[in-house]
C-alpha cells in the first residue's frame, strides 16, 4: 500500500473535486471537509485515539501534576492566605513535601514510561515504513501554517478549518510545553532535592541553586497557568467537549472532533477501516454525495 | 516607639490573661511602693505628646510570671521617689537593681549585655571609637526587647511549650516553696530552648533590616529578612517550623552572646564568608557539608543590581509565561467565539 500522503491527492478534472474542500477516498468517493457537522457521534469517543499506555500515562501525569501543584504551591507561597487552607487538610507542611517528592517521583516513572513508550512505538512504525511526519508530534511548518489559516477562520476570513494530522499545533505546541516543563521541573526540582549532590554536580553550584529556586517556581506557576486556563479550556469548555472529552478515560475520541480537527488522520484512517467507511457512505448519501462502491 | 511597644506589651498581655492562656496566680510582689494601687486600674491611661494613647494600666498577673517579677518596680523606675510622683524618665535598662546574682553575689545589671552590643556591629561606635554615620539606626536594649516572651518548656514526654506539671512534681518532692519552685524551675528550663520562633526573632529584626532606607544608610547588601523569607529556611519559618535556623542561628557564633553580632565582612565572624561552612555543618543541620554547599545563597533577593542574570532570569519566565498563555488564550477565544456563532462575519469598513 502507498504511504498516505500519496493517496490523499485529489483526483482533478472530476466534478466535486474542488481540490480544498473535497478529498477523495478510494471506495467512499469524494468527502467534502465540514462532512462533521452531520456525522453522529458518541460523546464517550467513537474512534480509537490512544493506546491504553497513553492513557495510564495521561492519568498518572494528571494525578501527580494537581498533587504536586496542590503542595508545592502553598509551601511556596506559604505566606499567602490560601497556603495555610490548602495545607492543613494535607496534613501541614510536613507532609506535604514528603508528598510532593512521592509524587515527583511518580511524575518521572511516568515520563520515562511515556518516553519508552513512544521509543518502541517509533521504533516499530520505522521498521515497517509505517512512520508518518503528518501524525507525529514533531512540529513542522505545515504547523504554523494551519494556525494561520485557522485564525484566519475564526475570523471568518476563510470557510474551513485546515487539514490537520493527528496531532495539531496547539497540542504539538502543548506537548513540547509539557517536555520543556517536565524536564524543567525535574532537573530544578533535583537541584533543591539534592543540595549537596547537585554542589558536586553543577560547575557553578550557587548559581544553579539560584536558577533551580528560580525556575522551579517560575515554571510550576507557568505550568499550572497553561494547564488550567489553556488546557482544560480545550478539553472541558469548547462547545461540542462540555463538560468533559472522554478521551483521556476511554482512549477513543469522537467521529465529529476528528474529522473536524484532524481531518488528515480520519482520511487516513478510514482506509483501513471497512466499517468506518460504509458509515460515511451512509451519510454522504443521505446528504446527496455522490459515492463509489455504494452497495450500502 | 519603645512607649508604644510597651502600651502593646501590656494590652497583649492583658488579652493573654482574659483568654486564660496562663493561670493567674498571685505568686510575688513586687509592688512594694504600692504602684499598682493606681496602676492597676485598665482605664489608666493618657494622650502623649504625639497625640497617641499610652495605657498606662499593669496587669500584675502577667508582671508577676515575667522574668522580672523579683524586681521592685522601683528598681527599673529609679527615679520615682516619692507618691503621687512626678511625669517620669525612661527606664534604663543597664542600671543596677537590689537583685544580687547568686555566683558572684554582686549587685545585678545588664551590663555585660551591654558589653557584648559594644563589640557587635550593632554597636553605636566603629572600632576607632568615633560614632557611626546614622548611629539612631542601632538598636538599644529596648528595639529589640519589646515583646514579652517568656516561653518556660516543658520537656517532661513531648517537647512542648508550658509548665509541665509531672516536671514540677518532682521539684516538690525536696522544695517545699511553690512560688521558689515554678520560678527557678522557669529560670533554668526556658534558657534550653529557643524562647523564641525563628519567625519571631525575624520580626525583631525585620523593623530595620526590611527598611529598605535603612538597609540603604548602611550600605546592607539585603533586606534580610525579605531574602531570608525568599530560602526554604524562611518559608518553613514561615510555617512555625522550629528546626529551621533563625537570624541568631546563623549571626551568633556558637558559645557566644546573641548580642555580639559581627558583620560577614569581619573575619571573625561565623557568616564570613570563609567560614561559613562551618555554620551549615552544625551537627543539627547539614553535617559535613562542604565550601560549594555553604555558598549557596541564604539571603536570596535577586535585584537587578546585585543578581542581573538571576532578575533576568525570572523577566524571562514573565515574558515566557504572559508570551504564551495570552497568544494562546486568545486562538481559544476566537474559537469559542465561532463556534458559538458560525456566521458572523466582520463587517468591512469602506
């Protein structure tokens, strides 16, 4: 089979085939872009997302993040009204860093589960020529690309949102933040850990001191920043996802958020999967698209 | 401003005995001049010449549980002669009273505290003997004892703060006098322990090494006690947290006076920076840490001045963080905002 990118070249010349805002798939014919607004979906996730690795990862990491901003912030802040609030039911200050640093810990099994995790499962789409850029995390240009013509939608300057993989820019943008502010957090927050170790360590060992205080406060306050307002913003607010996207419970996301969203990928998708296509037969007919291989 | 504090010594202590933190117990007297026939009353009181109102009133429960409960009223007021007496002078706190300390059965004074100020850096004078530039900046006797605090242990099961009864017990079993019983057991038990939180000596300090004009006068590299809250020492101080050093942990040189501070730029003193490891590796503290260790800041305020790379530093994070969350924030918006009106169209303005 040819690698995707191939495929999704438009056949010219046919009558549909407006090049931007239909793309033709072989055995469904020509799929126009906004076909979302009349699939039906189901809000626990019709089509599969991540794997079951992903999903404890994303579980532990939420778990962990919430525990660890939940302590570090009051003792950082500790002569703050709220800090005292927040502490007590904790246990007070006391418990609270030695639940911190469990939680630290946790929070970096995790990261390497995910690092080993996304390793193999590289490892192995390399070795089977299975490895496609479009639907990896890494950030390419087609990226800033998509948020221009994605502003330029809100704004209604466009009709369509772009095509976009399985990973779009504001999530390869959040997930090189989670990268940077793991790593971050991880590297400072040893520094503070481990004093007398790290003096060993570092070749200017107060300065480093000075830049771990520094940064691991700077960076939590940041992270928490972006999570609550940016992140669950995305997953929790958005018309169409409130009050909650399932999708970090149940791995699958919804027909409607993929084809909306990351259009790239449900085409890509689709190739494979008889059943997904004789839905979107069904409901292009039914919206008066002509089909191939209609026998529905 | 000692006048003020004292008014606040005696209000507190008044508050203290309403809400019956101490028992009251009529132990002493020390009013043998009849003082508090007058002084006794809460309502005695007077405006001062800054328009401000000095209570006047003596709550002979708590005097007679402070530490200067054997000393006569006059032996502090020495200049009231004769009642009703005259407006009075502030009291001098080195002067001799008719306490006579037991070892040397001399007269007793604080002087030799007095002493041991003369050779700190709070000292009045420099080492040539002529006074320092801005020498009402240092503190007498009275800056940095206004609060009463008197805080007798109680290390019977738990370390814990009060007169431990069980201790006392076992006083009675030889001594018979209660009062000689509760004061000596008081004398001894709340010189083995701090008296004091870490947060409350800072507080001491904090009236002039927080003044930021001060800090400036003398040429101090820090507000110390804004950098020292900016450590982890002063966060968990924060936090009551008694295992942390305090300002006297780290200025006082071990066996030596609390009152003979030295600047970190003597060679003598434990914060220099020389020997400041020594300090850290304090058997209860980081034992055996090493010179890299000691270096690492204890007094952290990271000012454009003093720290460039640090303050920049953190400017970046600022400029990081607002960089983007608002850019960020704002592709959410106009999202929201389609999606909750799929048609709107900006009008174009001709």
């Amino acid at each position: 089979m040819a690698t995707s990118s191939e495929t999704l070249v438009t056949t010219a010349g046919n009558a549909q085939a407006d090049s931007d805002y239909m793309h033709y798939v072989e055995g469904v014919g020509h799929v126009p872009r906004d076909i979302y607004k009349h699939v039906l979906s189901d809000p626990l996730g019709d089509l599969p997302r991540y794997s079951i690795h992903i999903v404890i990862q994303h579980f532990l990491i939420f778990i962990t993040f919430i525990t660890l901003a939940a302590t570090g912030l009051p003792l950082h802040f500790g002569d703050l009204f709220w800090a005292p609030i927040i502490l007590a039911p904790l246990g007070g200050p006391d418990s609270a860093r030695i639940i911190h640093r469990i939680s630290a810990g946790i929070m970096i099994v995790a990261a390497l589960y995910h690092f080993i995790t996304i390793a193999i499962g590289t490892y192995s789409k390399l070795k089977k020529h299975k490895f496609n850029l479009l639907h990896s995390q890494i950030p390419t240009l087609k990226d800033l690309n998509d948020i221009k013509h994605d502003i330029r939608y809100f704004l209604g300057k466009e009709q369509y949102r772009p095509k976009m993989g399985k990973f779009m820019y504001k999530q390869k943008l959040h997930y090189l933040a989670i990268i940077w502010g793991t790593f971050v957090m991880i590297v400072a927050g040893s520094t503070l850990l481990f004093p007398e170790a790290m003096a060993k360590f570092w070749p200017n060992p107060e300065f480093a001191q000075d830049l771990a205080r520094l940064m691991h406060a700077d960076e939590a306050i940041m992270a928490s920043a972006v999570v609550v307002f940016w992140h669950w913003s995305n997953v929790h607010l958005v018309p169409g996802r409130f009050p909650l996207q399932w999708t970090f419970l149940t791995g699958r996301i919804t027909r409607e958020h993929q084809i909306e969203e990351h259009f790239l990928e449900y085409i890509d998708k689709l190739k494979d999967d008889p059943k997904e296509k004789e839905y979107l037969i069904s409901v292009l007919k039914e919206k008066g698209y002509k089909t191939e291989g209609g026998e529905v | 401003m000692s006048l003020k504090r004292a008014a606040r010594l005696y209000i507190v202590g008044f508050i203290f005995i309403v809400l019956n933190f101490y028992p009251s117990k009529n132990l002493f007297s020390a009013d043998v001049g009849n003082c508090l026939l007058c002084h006794k009353y809460p309502g005695l009181s007077r405006i001062d010449e800054q328009g401000k109102m000095k209570l006047l009133y003596v709550n002979e429960d708590i005097f007679n549980i402070s530490v200067h409960l054997k000393v006569k009223c006059e032996g502090c007021h020495t200049d009231i002669k004769k009642i009703p007496h005259d407006p009075v002078n502030k009291v001098d706190c080195l002067v001799e009273c008719h306490i006579v300390e037991p070892s040397s059965e001399q007269k007793f004074s604080h002087k030799d505290v007095d002493n041991y100020v003369k050779k700190s850096v709070h000292a009045a004078l420099d080492k040539y003997g002529m006074p320092k530039k801005f020498k009402e900046d240092l503190p007498t006797c009275k800056n940095c004892h206004d609060e009463p605090l008197y805080r007798p242990l109680s290390f019977f099961k738990q370390v814990r703060p009060g007169i431990s009864e069980a201790a006392l017990g076992r006083c009675r079993v030889c001594h018979k006098k209660e009062d000689f019983i509760i004061r000596f057991y008081n004398h001894v038990t709340t010189r083995l322990h701090r008296t004091r939180n870490p947060i409350n000596i800072a507080e001491v300090c904090a009236r002039c090494h927080d003044d930021p004009l001060l800090v400036e006068r003398h040429n101090l590299g820090t507000r110390a006690v804004f950098s020292y809250g900016e450590t982890f020492h002063g966060k968990a101080a924060r936090f009551l947290d008694e295992r942390v050093p305090d300002c006297l942990d780290c200025h006082v040189n071990t066996g030596e006076s609390v009152h003979q501070m030295l600047s970190h730029k003597d060679s003598a003193a434990i914060t220099y920076r020389e020997n400041k490891y020594l300090a850290c590796s304090n058997i209860e503290c980081h034992p055996g840490t090493s010179q890299q260790f000691a270096s690492y800041k204890v007094h952290a305020e990271f000012n454009l001045d003093q720290s460039p790379v640090q303050y920049y530093f953190t400017l970046f994070f600022i400029i990081l963080t607002g960089g983007t969350l608002l850019p960020l924030m704002a592709i959410i918006f106009l999202d929201l905002i389609r999606r909750l009106f799929p048609d709107a169209v900006i009008p174009r303005r001709r």
